[in-house]
C-alpha cells in the first residue's frame, strides 16, 4: 500500500516547486540581460568560455551531490556518449545562436523561437515518435505556422533565427528525453565533450593576441567567468522544481522565459515591435493557449 504524503508536505513541495520554477524560467528570460554586460568579445569566444566555465562548475557540482558514480558510468557507456555527443552538437549550436541574436538587437526574434518550441516538440513527437495529434493540436500547429508564414510574406525573410533557435532546442530536448542521464550529468559529459574543441580555440586567439578575454579589464572577465554559474544554476532550479511539480503545472512555467525576453527586448533594448510582429506573436500566442488548453483536458481524461 501506497504511502500518502499529508497536506502540508504537499504543499510545501508545491510552493517549493514553485519557487524553484520561478527562478529557472526567470533566470532563462533574463540570460540576454546578461550577456549585454559583456563588451568586445565575440559570441563565438563567450561560447567557448561558457563551455569551458561551465565543466568546473557542473564537476564541483557533481561531487557535491555525490553523482561521481553516475558520470563515471555515462563515461564508460558507448551508447550514452554518442547520444550525448549528438546533443553537445545542438546545445552548443543553440548557445551560439542565441549570443549571437542577443550581440546584433535580435532579441525579440530569438523569444519566438523558444514560445515557437513548445509547439515545435509537439510536431517533432509525432514525426519521430510517431505520437498521434489531437485536433485541438493540429489547430495549434497550424495557427503557428500561419503566424510563421505571415513574417515571412510581410517581411520578406523568414524568422531563420527564431525557426533555428526552436529546431535546435527541440531536438536537443528529444535527445534527452531519449538519453537515460540525469540533467546534471547530462550537462557535465556535454561540456567535457566540448571543451576540447573550446579550449583549443580559447587557445588559438591567445596565441594570436587575439583573445578578448585577456585583453579586457577585470569586471568584464568576471562577467565572463560566471557564464558558468548561470549555466548550471537554472538547470538545477528546474531539476528541482521538475521532481516537485506535475508536468502539466511546470508547463505553464515556460512561458516565463521567451516573455521576460520579449519584454527585454522592447522596453529595455528598444527593438521595434511592429504590426507585422503584432500578428506573429498573436498567432503564437493564441496557438499556445489553444495547445495548453487541450494538454489540460488530456490529462484530465487521462
């Protein structure tokens, strides 16, 4: 027989949840406030440092919470690593783009890309894991893709940066769903996996007198090294909000990410917000409530 947790335990891992949703997300929304403080380097070189920062924050972590086992383990595993190599190829690809975005005004288009993404796993569930879509999500799909497709007509570009953003991070969160590691270990081997090819570049431009980060003053470089912490940090919030919270509850929480970077993005950074956009990010958004509404319903009749 199953133990049932009384009411206030539930609660306080609801409110715990919670807070620890809050933080993630809020911390994700504000990440291109972050990378505006750091001045003269390129978001080729941050993401190098952010690789690189990052693995001795994530091996300090690991053996805090005692997870030495477990990383050994992946280490060893054939399998595991070529899943994990695949996904250092995304993430990394997705750290990329999104500096870059944020280094050139582009904020705004890179916050569509992560309101596009929730839509874009369903679409990738059903092509990949042959999951079957609800009417309700068909309609949600193609309301996004309208909206997608109206940037394009009107603008005469496609959203590349957003779509690129939302593929990235999409088949990135397939591959981990499919890849039995825990995020913490997860993260640890991808960075281990790429910081050769970090560090090597890191010191490729200083051989050349090239590295900014040697040629900068000591705030920026302190900026630089904490990309780390605000690395591992928010997905350590998330793993304990996720363990917390139902999966239908965390859901509502991601929207606080892609909003906090539109908001930025208009208000702070001052990126038009045209009539054009108006409609795009009204399509997402309605597409969002009416994808949201049927996750709801489906659980309940689950």
């Amino acid at each position: 027989m199953s133990a049932v947790l009384p009411l206030p335990a539930r609660r306080s891992d609801f409110v715990a949840g919670g807070i620890y949703a809050l933080l993630a997300y809020a911390s994700w929304g504000l990440m291109p406030a972050f990378w505006k403080q750091i001045h003269g380097v390129d978001a080729a070189e941050l993401v190098a440092h952010r690789v690189v920062w990052s693995l001795l924050v994530t091996l300090a972590l690991v053996a805090w919470f005692r997870r030495g086992a477990e990383f050994l383990a992946t280490l060893r595993s054939p399998r595991r690593l070529a899943v994990l190599a695949v996904s250092t190829l995304l993430v990394t690809g997705n750290w990329l783009l999104f500096v870059w975005a944020v280094q050139r005004g582009q904020v705004l288009e890179a916050s569509l890309g992560y309101f596009i993404n929730p839509l874009l796993n369903v679409v990738l569930g059903m092509l990949l894991l042959k999951e079957r879509l609800r009417p309700l999500q068909w309609l949600a799909v193609l309301i996004a893709a309208a909206g997608v497709v109206n940037q394009g007509l009107q603008l005469h570009t496609l959203p590349w940066v957003a779509l690129t953003l939302a593929l990235t991070f999409g088949c990135y969160g397939l591959i981990r769903k499919l890849a039995p590691v825990e995020p913490l270990v997860g993260l640890t081997v991808e960075t281990l996996l790429a910081t050769p090819l970090a560090l090597g570049y890191l010191l490729w431009l200083a051989a050349g007198d090239a590295c900014a980060f040697l040629l900068t003053d000591g705030g920026q470089r302190a900026w630089i090294m904490s990309a780390g912490l605000i690395t591992a940090l928010p997905l350590l919030w998330f793993a304990n909000a996720a363990k917390r919270l139902k999966l239908s509850t965390l859901g509502f929480f991601q929207y606080l990410a892609p909003s906090g970077q539109m908001l930025l993005a208009v208000f702070a950074y001052g990126e038009p917000f045209t009539p054009v956009h108006m409609i795009t990010f009204g399509c997402i958004w309605a597409a969002l409530l009416i994808y949201s509404a049927d996750a709801r319903r489906g659980m309940r009749i689950d």
